[in-house]
C-alpha cells in the first residue's frame, strides 16, 4: 500500500494502516458472554456470529488491498483496560507475528489509544483497530469533495487522541519566545494545536457544502420531486438495485464499501410520475461515532426521503444481525425504524435460492403486518422490480389528489404541462378532447384545478 495523506499536507500523522506494505493477521477478540445474558447480547452485537463476524473484518482488510497471512478468533472473558486481551492470549499471538513475519495486526474491535500502544510494544508492530480500519476504506473510496472533507475531518478526530502512540519525538519541547523565553510548548501539544487548527478549517468548509446542499435540495422542492433513499447494511446490493431502478452505472461491486458517495438519479414511476432516488454510504456493525457524525450531512438525504428503502441481502447467514444494526444506526440519525409506512424492506438476492427456498421466503413475506410489507427482488435479474416500483407510486400518492378533467386536444401546450407536472394516469380521446385522469401534488392542486376545472376524481 502506498502512503497516503487525507489533508494534503506532509505533516499530517501517518496510521497504522499507511505504514503497512506486507502480511497481515486479522484477529477477532470476542466476548464470550454467560447464557441467558440477552441484555447484553444485544448491546455487543454477539448475537451475530463470531465466524461471520471475522469473514467481515477480513473483508475489510482486503478491502485496502492487505496481504492476509493469517486470521483468528480470540474469545476473551473479560476486556483488559491495558491490552484488552489477556496476558496469555498477547503472548500466544506475539509468537504468531513471530512466526509469519506479520507486519501489521488487526483488531476487530474498538481499541483505547492505552490498548494499542501496549499492543505494538508487546508485538513489536503496527496495530490497526476496527474505527481505524474502516476510516482507511472511507478514506480511499471518497471521491467527491464533500466525501473527502469529511473522512478527513473524521481521521483527524480519531487522530487527535493518538498522538502519543509510537510518536516519542512529539514529547520534545520547542524553545519560548520574546524576551522572557522560558520552556515552550511540547511537539505534541504544537502537533494538537495544529490539528484542532485543522479541524475548525475543515467544519468551516463541510458548512458551505452543506449550504450548497441545502440550496440543491430546495431546488427539488420546488419541482417538487418525491425523494426516495436506499439504506443497508454494506455489500447489501444496493448500488446494484439502484442501477437497475434509474438505469445508472454507478460502481456496484461484491466487496464491503463498493461505494461510498452519495449519488442522485430520477427515478420513473409505472404511471410516468418522477422520484429523486438517493444511494447513501452502507452500514455495518459498530460504524464508528467520528463518521455517524461526519456523514451526518450526507445522510440528510435519507432524513428528509419521503420513503426510505431499507435494502437487505436476504441470502446473507447474518441478515438478521444486519438488519438489527441498520436499525441502530437510523435511531442515531433520529429515525424510528418502527413508525409508520415510511420505510420498505426489500429483500435482496433471491436469485441465490432455490425455487423451494424462495417460495418460503415469499410465505414468510406475506405473512408480515400490512403496516410493515417486505419486497423480494433480485437487482441483478431483475426480478420483483415491478412489484417494488409499483409499491414506491402507491406510498408516495398518498398524500397526492387524483383529478379527472377534459382538455381539448388541440391544447398541446397545457397536456405537455400535465405530462411533466402530474402522474397521467388515465388518458382517452372523446370529441376532440381528451379525458383525463391525474395524480398531482398538493403544491400543484390548485393551479391543476383552476387552469383545467379539473375537479376530485369519483371513486
């Protein structure tokens, strides 16, 4: 891997996983909890299983193009505030990196900067945690620049804390200034400084972003188009569903974060009414707070979607876990997964079952509550788009009023406006004039009504 630098500036400090060019080990360190502990269970994430959870955090080693040389559970009973694993099991690994001349250990967990400081002495390497390793993906596949202020400002606040690791020259001082000279400031606090410095620069410019943002969705208001937001858990298929819903050909790749910023495409709907589609940033389990917060602003998309679809990849061992984890992470953008009709589960990849595997998810699918329907597709065949489209038309006419009205044909300038203003849903000639039935919403009732005399559709 070659050194990189998320703030374009030479002094920024490198992570563990810049430095890394050889073989890897990935180690899960996983709390082995008592029975009928389901409190807790639920709190740590262990109701997903351990070899599932390791398959992912090499995933997201290879993800950066890592060299893995090896890869382990770690079951502990308890976390040790200073190396998080027991002194047994630090030694037991020591010979392992010994033994296969591992240059950089991985740490599927949250580390203190205490605990990987202690680690790298006791092992001699590099050790790279979870939050860091997922800040090194995110940080490679921003492309945008709203993607990359905010990686950047999420590394630097991971950062920030971590400075005394393997940094012994930051405890130099620098000589005072002015007359009275006296003992300066310590590297360390100089280097704090500066990346507070470069924190406040990068929130300054994330909030002219977020303005111009904001102005882009107010032009869509204005239209107005319905917004519909994609969310999941990472490698869901998502990328994949929405190339095949706007005909796009956004990168969609089977590999944890394919894809990281936000893209926007018109979405049409069976009756010719248009929605704004938004694919966002995929989840996954113990996504780190620093970038919660930083892709806070990306996500405002998903807050302000009239219809969120919470896609699932339904042929995973762990879709359960997963969809629990996508679940929390809504709640930390302040959506309740459970209110209301807003959010549709679509149940990904059912090309990847046999025809009696897939005839039970469809009973199980059916026998969910009207107020919670789930949709089975595959984004890659194509198959039970239609259903879900149709499914997306229904929710967002819900607050729209259906009208019928007669328009002579010869108006061609006032039937183009209500092809591109409502949702024709019905459209037949009579005596020279067309009688129509059309879906608008509520900002274009009134011009509908008085411009046409349309008047409300008989049921």
């Amino acid at each position: 891997m070659e050194p990189r630098n998320f703030s374009g500036e030479a002094d920024r400090p490198r992570s563990a996983g810049d430095q890394a060019t050889g073989r890897v080990i990935v180690i899960g360190p996983y709390l082995r909890l008592r029975r009928g502990d389901a409190e807790a269970q639920t709190e740590l994430h262990v109701a997903r299983d351990s070899e599932a959870r390791l398959d992912e955090a090499v995933g997201l080693a290879r993800a950066i193009d890592l060299t893995i040389a090896d890869s382990l559970i770690a079951p502990i009973g308890q976390i040790r505030p200073a190396t998080y694993l027991g002194k047994g099991k630090v030694e037991e690994i020591a010979g392992l990196i010994t033994g296969h001349d591992i240059e950089l250990v991985v740490m599927d967990c949250a580390l203190s900067p205490i605990q990987q400081r202690n680690l790298e002495k006791a092992w001699n390497t590099k050790v790279l945690d979870r939050t860091g390793l997922i800040l090194e993906i995110f940080g490679r596949r921003a492309k945008t620049r709203e993607g990359s202020l905010q990686v950047e400002l999420a590394h630097l606040n991971y950062q920030r804390s971590r400075l005394v690791r393997s940094w012994t020259h930051l405890e130099r001082q620098r000589g005072g200034f002015g007359f009275m000279g006296g003992p300066g400031e310590t590297q360390i606090e100089a280097d704090r400084r500066l990346i507070g410095d470069r924190i406040s620069r990068l929130e300054n410019e994330l909030k002219k972003v977020q303005a111009t943002r904001r102005l882009h969705r107010a032009g869509r208001q204005r239209v107005p188009y319905r917004v519909v937001a994609l969310v999941g858990y990472t490698n869901a298929g998502k990328s994949t569903l929405f190339n095949r819903l706007t005909r796009a050909d956004v990168q969609a790749a089977d590999m944890l974060f394919a894809t990281l910023d936000p893209t926007l495409r018109a979405l049409r709907l069976p009756h010719g009414g248009k929605a704004m589609l938004s694919d966002t940033v995929g989840f996954i389990s113990n996504l780190p707070t620093q970038l919660v917060a930083a892709f806070r602003a990306t996500l405002e998309e998903v807050l302000e979607a009239d219809i969120i679809l919470h896609v699932r990849d339904i042929s995973h061992e762990d879709a359960e876990a997963q969809e629990r984890d996508v679940d929390a992470v809504l709640r930390q953008l302040g959506i309740d997964p459970e209110a209301g009709q807003r959010i549709l589960e679509v149940w990904n990849k059912i090309d990847r079952f046999d025809p009696e595997q897939r005839e039970n998810l469809y009973n199980i699918a059916a026998r969910r509550p009207p107020e919670r329907p789930c949709f089975l597709v595959s984004a890659e065949t194509g198959e039970g788009i239609d259903a879900l489209l149709a499914a997306i038309e229904d929710r967002l006419a819900v607050t729209r009023m259906t009208l019928d009205l007669s328009i002579d044909a010869s108006d061609g300038a006032g039937i183009s406006w209500l092809h591109r203003n409502s949702e024709v849903l019905n459209k037949e000639l009579h005596d020279g004039r067309f009688d129509m039935t059309v879906r608008v919403d509520e900002t274009k009732r009134d011009i509908v009504v008085n411009r046409f005399d349309a008047v409300p559709h008989a049921m």
